[in-house]
C-alpha cells in the first residue's frame, strides 16, 4: 500500500482514487517504499528520482510503473502541502494587513488630535506674541519717561513765575509763603541783597535762598520794593548736580 486512507495530508479526498492507487502499485509488485522514501521531500526530487528509475534498463517495467503511480501520489501530496503553505502565508498576510490598518486608523486619528494641538498652540503662540508687544511698548514709554525723570536739571534754569506787581499780590502766597513762622521752617538758608534806584532813590530788596518742603529743596528768588510788596518770584527744584546762585 502506497498511500495511507488516513493520512489527511496526502491531498486526496476520496477513498476510491487511493484504492485504486494502491491496487496499481501492488499489481506492478511495487510498495510503500518509493512513497515513504519521498513523502516530505519538494516535488523536484521526487520527479529526479522517478526520471533515474525510468531511465534504467535494468528496473523492470511493472516497477516502473508502480514508481510511477506512486510518484503521482506524491505529486498530488505535495500540491496539497504547498497549497497548504500558501494559504497559511495569505492568512499571514491578511493578519499583517488587518494589523497595517488598525495601526494607519491609529496613526490617523494621532495625526488629527496632533493638528488640532498645533492649531490650538499657535493660536496661543499668536496671544503670547502679542501680549509680549504690548508689554515691550509699554516698557519702552516707561523706560522713556525714566530716562527723562532721571536727566539733571540745568544749571541755568530760567524763571518759572514771573509776575508784576499788581500780579504778585494775587498769588504771592502760591509763590512764596508769606507767614514768617512757615517760611522759617522751610527755609533751610539764604541771602538778601538790597538795591537803590539812582532815578528815583526807591529801594529794592533781592532775596536768595533755598527751602525744603519734605524731601523736596527748591532754589528760590524774589524780589520786593521799598513797601514789602512782591514784584515777582521764581522757584526750581533741585537736583543732585544742580547749584544754585
């Protein structure tokens, strides 16, 4: 017997071609041999092996015809196996693709949700930059207005106030406090130069001096007649590098 009636993987399916196929073989005073011999063995070998049979004169023919009929069982076998192969690769196959899939929806869906962050971060991006624009014009004012706080008055600073004398006695006390006791506690020092007119021989009384009023010191002059009235008055602050004459 040739072929075994349960061996599932010979490729046959129905028992009367394998019947048939061992009675060939055994009315040919052939066996299992051949078969058994080249069972697991690729389809190219088995085809060498029956072509040396068939080309020697010495095998007989009833032989030969037993290795034939066996060889087409084997033939048949290993169609079964490599159809067998193949459809285990093509399973594979589909696996890998099911998987490929299954990775791409993933990869899709990442993509998206890593659009709509870059969307989202340039959008914030776009805010910061414009809060940082903002907040570098507004340095750049204060940074101006510090560097005009921090510039040293001038040596020559020309009179704030100058006011006639009909003017000085409606804003004499916003010029220069007239109460005695109150100019004493702010002034700090001071000079009074006196000046007559060779005109008219009236006398005029010029006053230097510098006061503080709280951590602030002003230069001041003013300058009144004969009868005490204030012809005018001029007051500048202060600063570390200014000097007052």
């Amino acid at each position: 017997m040739a072929v075994d009636f349960g061996d599932h993987a010979s490729g046959f399916r129905h028992m009367e071609v394998i019947r048939f196929i061992n009675n060939e073989v055994l009315m040919n005073g052939g066996g299992p041999d051949f078969y058994v011999a080249f069972r697991s063995r690729p389809w190219n070998e088995v085809e060498d092996r029956l072509r040396s049979v068939l080309a020697d004169p010495q095998v007989p023919r009833a032989i030969k015809r037993a290795c034939t009929w066996s060889a087409l069982a084997l033939g048949v076998r290993a169609g079964a196996r490599q159809q067998e192969q193949q459809a285990r690769r093509v399973y594979g196959l589909q696996e890998q693709v099911e998987e490929r899939e299954t990775a791409a929806w993933a990869l899709a869906s990442e993509l998206r949700r890593l659009r709509g962050e870059r969307k989202e971060v340039a959008a914030q991006l776009r805010c910061a930059r414009a809060a940082l624009q903002q907040v570098l014009d507004e340095r750049n004012v204060l940074r101006g207005r510090l560097l005009q706080a921090e510039k040293p008055a001038p040596a020559d600073h020309p009179p704030q106030e100058v006011t006639s004398e009909s003017g000085a006695e409606q804003r004499g006390a916003a010029a220069w406090p007239v109460d005695v006791d109150e100019q004493g506690k702010m002034m700090a020092t001071g000079a009074q130069a006196m000046h007559q007119c060779r005109g008219c021989g009236k006398k005029s009384f010029r006053f230097y001096g510098i006061f503080k009023m709280g951590e602030a010191k002003f230069c001041v002059e003013k300058l009144e007649n004969h009868s005490n009235t204030l012809l005018y008055s001029t007051s500048s602050p202060i600063s570390s590098l200014h000097t007052c004459y």
